[in-house]
C-alpha cells in the first residue's frame, strides 16, 4: 500500500480561508510533510482579486510560517512595489504547500518538488481558488504553471500574455522572482518582471479578468 496519497481526504469541502488554513497542518498528502518544519498556507484577503502562485515555501518561509518572506519574497516586494501593487491586497500562496530541500552539512539546499507532490498538493490549490475567487491568477515560474496549466505550458514563451484556463478563469505567466534573484542579468530581468506584472494590473482594470 503506498502511504502517500495525496492531499484530497484533508481538504475541506465547506467553510472559507480560515479553515483552509486551519486544517493545512493536519495534511499528511505526500513525504514533503515529514522533513519539513512547518506547512505554509496562502496569505491575503479572502476576496483578493489577484491571486499569486509561487512554487513552494523556502528556508526561510519553512522556519517562519509565512509566504515570501524570504530573499524571493524580497524581491517580489519590491517587483510588486514597482508595479503599483499592494501586497496587502494580493493574494499569495504556493503550488506545494511544504518545503522541499537536501541537506548539505547545516543547510538545507531548495530542491524542486516532483510532478507528484505537485499533484498531490493541487487539491489546496484548487481550494484556495474556489474560496478566493479571483479575477486573475498569477502564475510565478515554471512549478506553478505545471500546476495551473497542467504540462506543455512553457512560460518563456508565455509568460507577459494574459491565458484563459478551460473554465473560463483568467490567468497570467511569469517568472519566479527566484529566478531573478539569482539572474547575472539582474536590471534587465528585474525590469521584465515588472512589466509582467503591469500586465496583470492593466488585466484587472480593463476589467477583461
Ligand atoms: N518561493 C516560493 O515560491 N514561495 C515562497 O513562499 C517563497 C519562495
Ligand atoms: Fe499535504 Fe501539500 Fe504538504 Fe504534501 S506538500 S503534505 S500534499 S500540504
């Protein structure tokens, strides 16, 4: 019998965010759960109408609890600030919902989850949607887009160009500001980003989101 099953029997199917978030912990839907020290739940106000999907938590959101809280989280404050979006009035949560790392002597190095545990958490994801309703869903990297738009979905070549999903929900690619941190061409990755973003924000003010 496999242990892991994924997320689905934890996922609740009634009440709002606050008990998305509080039976988070409870989830035993795949192996991230035993190594990591905490789960990470989408943070935001319940009726955002932007919701950003990152990958998963890292280092410092595993130790802390919150979303973007990191040197990732960093940056995409400032990309946000930039953009003339509030983080405040944005949505923000995870494709997986634990931290995925090796370790290497004293650190835990940041390993990319595998195509199960992106299936495996997708039922929060789905839920967290269903709750929040947003007008946009903004795609941050090549792990959440797997997880919105299922494979094949390349967001080199999307990213920047506003996406219909199949029911009708209006989503947005980029990439993972992870991917601009560690960039050698940072000013011009930086500045991409947040036209990316402008984007989305000129998405929610025509309204066609
Ligand atoms: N990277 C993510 O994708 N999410 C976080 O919460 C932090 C870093
Ligand atoms: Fe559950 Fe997702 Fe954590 Fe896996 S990563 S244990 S599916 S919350």
């Amino acid at each position: 019998m496999t242990k892991f099953t994924g997320a689905s029997q934890w996922v609740p199917h009634d009440g709002g965010l606050r008990k998305v978030t509080a039976t988070l912990p409870e989830c035993r839907g795949c192996d991230l759960v035993e190594d990591a020290e905490r789960v990470v739940p989408g943070e935001g106000p319940a009726r955002a109408r932007m919701m950003l999907i990152g990958e998963q938590p890292g280092d410092v959101e595993d130790k802390e609890g919150h979303v973007f809280v990191g040197p990732a989280g960093r940056l995409l404050d400032k990309a946000l600030a930039e953009a003339g979006i509030d983080r405040s009035s944005v949505f923000l949560t995870n494709a997986v919902k634990h931290f995925r790392f090796e370790r290497q002597g004293k650190r835990r190095i940041h390993k990319t989850p595998s195509a199960g545990h992106i299936t495996a958490c997708h039922p929060w994801l789905e839920r967290e949607l269903e709750v929040v309703r947003p007008a946009l869903i903004v795609v941050l990297g090549a792990v959440a887009a797997r997880a919105v738009f299922g494979t094949g979905f390349k967001v080199t070549e999307q990213r920047g160009l506003p996406q219909q999903l199949p029911d009708g929900r209006s989503a947005l690619a980029t990439v993972h500001p992870s991917a601009v941190v560690r960039s050698r061409e940072y000013r011009r990755d930086f500045a991409l980003f947040v036209d990316d973003l402008r984007v989305a924000v000129d998405l929610l003010a025509s309204d066609s989101a």
